[in-house]
C-alpha cells in the first residue's frame, strides 16, 4: 500500500518523500526492519526511537514516522510527521493490514489478577464449542498449530495487528486477549473494537515510573477497554465494580458468589485434590462445575469464563468440557510427580496476587506450606516488601531467592525481602538460596509429606534473566529432573 492510501485521514503529514512509496510492513524496533517497512519512532524513558531511524533505514525501511525531523535520513527516504505517534502507529497498522480484527469475535480480558487464567479458560470451552480461537496474552499468543512469546501482555500496536492478520487468514474466527491497562494506556490496543469485555478485579499494580501515577489512573485505563465493548462482564464482588462500570456505554452482565450477579455460583463450593492436582467445582443455577485450578479465585475465573461464553451463545456441554479440561501454563501449574507432597508454579509476582494464592493453598490443609519466590531487578522496592510480607504471614517456611534480577545486584533484592519478612511475621523461618535452580532443589529435599510446595514468580516463563542475559531456566522441567533423579 502506498503512503498517500495508508495515511489518508490519520493525521499524518508527509514531510518530504514520495506520497506513492511503497509500504509492505510497520515496526518500532529498528532490529526488526526491512524493505518496504515503515520505521515509527517512539519517546522513551530509557531510549527515543528517532535515535534509531538511520539504523532502521540502513536495514531498508521506505519510511520514516517521528515527531519531530530526523537530520541526516537518506534522500530517499519519506518522512512522516504525526503528534501522537503511538495512536498514529494503531491506525496505519490496522489499515495496512486490512482491519482483521474485524473479521474475528474480539474478545477482551482485563483486570488485576486473574487475565491470563480466565482467557486460557474461555478459549477452552469456546474451542470445545466449535470455534476456531487465537489467544493474545501473558503467556505469548497461540492459536492452532502457532505459538509465539510475546515482550509484553499486549505487544505493541504494529505486532498486535500483524499476529491478528496472521490469525484470521489461518481461518481464526475469534480471539480472545489480554488487555493490560499499560496497554491501553500506550494504544497497543487501540483500533480494535471488542465483542466482549470482561473485568476480573482490581487491586494496586502497575504503579510507578513507566507504568501509572497512582491507582486512580490504573483504574482509569482498566475502565478504558469497557468504551469499545458491545457488552462489558463484570464480577460485581469486587470493591471496585461500581466504579468501572459507571457511566459505561455497553450492555453490562454481571457474575459472583457473593452480591446479587445475573451469574451466581452458591457460596458453598468444594475443594478437590487428587493426583497432586489441586480443584475446585461449584454449583450455578443448579448445575455443577469443575475447574482443574484451586480455590475461590479459580470459582471466579471460571465464572468470568462461563458468564462471557453463555453472552456468546457456547452451549453448557462446551462449557462443562472446557472448564474441567484447562490447563493454564505456570498459574497453579501442578507438576506431576510420584511424591507425597504437592507442587504448584504459578506467575504471583506481587503481593495481591501472592496473597490470594497462598490463602487459597492454605485452604487445602497442607502439612506445610512452603513458598519459594524472589522478586526482579529494576522494579519497584514496593513490591519486595509487599511480596516478603505477604509470604511471612501466611507460609510455614519461606525460601527467597532470585527471580529475573535483571542488571541489579541479588543481594540487594534479598534484603528488601527480607526486610519484608519481618515486617509480616518476624518468628516465620527462612532460607535465603540466591541460586533459583539450588532453591527449588532445596525445597524439594526437604518437602515433607502432606506439604505443598508453591514456587511463585515466574509461573510460564522460560528464561531467567541476570546482568541482561537471559538463560533458559523452565521450572517445571528442572522439578521433573531432579525428582527423577
């Protein structure tokens, strides 16, 4: 597609450069441009992409999109100027890439905790449905036969059209996304309008330099996906429901257990544990449920998934089949093993989620409940506090070691935890293993029957990053190692 057809009413001026050059790809990492591509130069904290423009022309690029001129480009090279180039990157990929998220069922997933369970979940029962369905989130993006890692939950703008593209010429007839309130708030989402909305919770997260100023503004741009839905979901036991759902132009359905809801589950479900698997099932409107994941945060991820998929017309044995068979990477994995004790990997890497997890463990009894867990490098202290405190109170026996440490000493991560630890119960004993994979080890040798081990932070992840190098580290295969051996 040429410029003049691509820019056409996007607010884009043409500095200088041939109107008719010709556009076959748009990309804001330089590394990833090519001939024909068009180079869009994004402000940053840590780095400007229009640093990076000449680098992005010498690998090819027709076209160059920045804010503001860019000395010394090629002749030959057009140049695009827009205001707002993250929006203008939404429009231009959309447009090139012919709109596909309108050929498919859109639906949307935000919330604190809970996205990537509840979309993993909903794409089981839709795909027992019938349905031909691609999934867009944390743990990277997959429909039939594809699967990719993804840099963030909701990629940029320009991958995100791209991969949806790649999804409905493979015959994808719905998607169902993670959408992060950072994703909202830097337009990787925008043009894409959604068949559903679906809100799971909201705590703090998220807050700091780069991400949100404060919670009003996390809750601004949570509230943000609910004006481009046809219906929003909404689980109308959170302490927040009231104000998402305020002044919001869809048609709102709401689930729970405990408020009045349009989906109600009764309050007395039971909890499963069989074959080092931990369950759940609950009963609505007469009929019962199983989910393959524990606890009451796993009842309203299921009730999310149940409530949008009857909202999209999936029949109740699609519905049983999907939920009962899920399996969701690294968020209360079970690792199958011919141990006494229990093992669980889940992604908690804050303290809300920390917190709903080892309550939820608790429940099931456990001789111990053990939980090893770091935190990462170049991120909020908060957070290490949070996460030591939180462990404290409500594990037998914490072992804190590194997560994604990034290019920040690991002892200096350790120390916030452990000041975090004795903020939350001092008497609470320890061991402190800077070496993950000697953890986790650790934790294993010394498991004793009836315990559950839950190993937090990484959950799906398969890559562990020190000093900005990142080596392969999968967590359920060094536990199924070493316990074979």
């Amino acid at each position: 597609m040429d410029l003049r057809r691509l820019t056409q009413n996007t607010g884009c001026r043409l500095l200088r450069g041939d109107a008719l050059t010709e556009i076959t790809s748009v990309c804001c990492d330089s590394r990833c441009a090519g001939p024909g591509a068009l180079f869009v130069c994004l402000p940053g904290r840590h780095a400007d992409g229009h640093d990076f423009a000449a680098q992005a022309v010498a690998a090819g690029a027709a076209a160059v999109l920045c804010i503001h001129d860019v000395p010394g480009l090629p002749a030959g090279c057009a140049v695009l100027l827009a205001g707002d180039p993250r929006r203008a990157m939404a429009a231009l990929a959309a447009r090139l890439y012919g709109e596909p998220a309108r050929a498919m069922t859109m639906i949307g997933v935000t919330g604190t905790k809970g996205k990537t369970t509840t979309a993993h979940l909903l794409a089981a029962v839709l795909q027992a449905d019938g349905r031909r369905v691609g999934l867009v989130g944390t743990n990277g993006v997959c429909w039939p036969g594809h699967r990719h890692d993804l840099n963030h939950t909701t990629p940029e703008s320009c991958d995100l059209q791209l991969l949806l593209r790649r999804m409905a010429d493979d015959g994808c007839d719905t998607c169902v996304m993670e959408v992060s309130s950072l994703g909202l708030k830097f337009d990787r989402a925008a043009e894409i309008e959604f068949a559903v909305g679906v809100f799971t919770n909201l705590s703090p997260d998220h807050i700091g330099p780069d991400e949100h100023a404060d919670f009003a503004e996390y809750l601004f741009w949570k509230r943000a996906l609910f004006r481009r839905c046809r219906v929003g979901v909404f689980n109308n036991d959170d302490p927040h429901v009231g104000k998402i759902m305020q002044g919001l132009p869809c048609r709102a359905v709401t689930y729970g257990i405990g408020c009045p809801a349009d989906v109600r589950a009764d309050a007395d479900f039971a909890l499963t544990r069989a074959g080092g698997r931990l369950g759940a099932a609950f009963t609505v409107d007469g009929a019962r449920y199983a989910v393959g994941m524990p606890g009451a945060f796993s009842v309203y991820n299921a009730l999310a998934a149940l409530t949008t998929a009857r909202v999209l017309g999936a029949g109740e044995d699609a519905i049983h089949a999907g939920l009962a068979g899920a399996v969701v990477c690294g968020r209360v994995e079970p690792v199958p093993l011919d141990a006494p004790f229990t093992v669980v990997i889940d992604y908690a890497h804050n303290e809300a989620a920390a917190e709903c997890l080892l309550r939820t463990l608790r429940a099931y009894r456990p001789t111990r409940l053990v939980a090893v867990f770091g935190c990462g490098g170049a991120r909020s202290r908060l957070r290490r506090f949070g996460m030591g405190s939180v462990c404290a109170r409500l594990a037998d026996f914490c072992i804190i070691t590194e997560d994604n440490s990034r290019g920040e000493p690991v002892e200096h991560i350790l120390a916030d935890i452990r000041a975090g630890l004795r903020l939350g119960n001092p008497a609470t004993p320890f061991a402190e293993i800077p070496d993950r994979r000697q953890a986790i080890y650790y934790a294993l040798d010394h498991a004793q029957p009836g315990d559950i081990i839950a190993i937090l932070g990484k959950g799906h992840e398969t890559t562990i990053e020190r000093g900005g190098i990142k080596e392969p580290f999968v967590e359920r295969e060094i536990v199924e190692e070493y316990w074979g051996r």
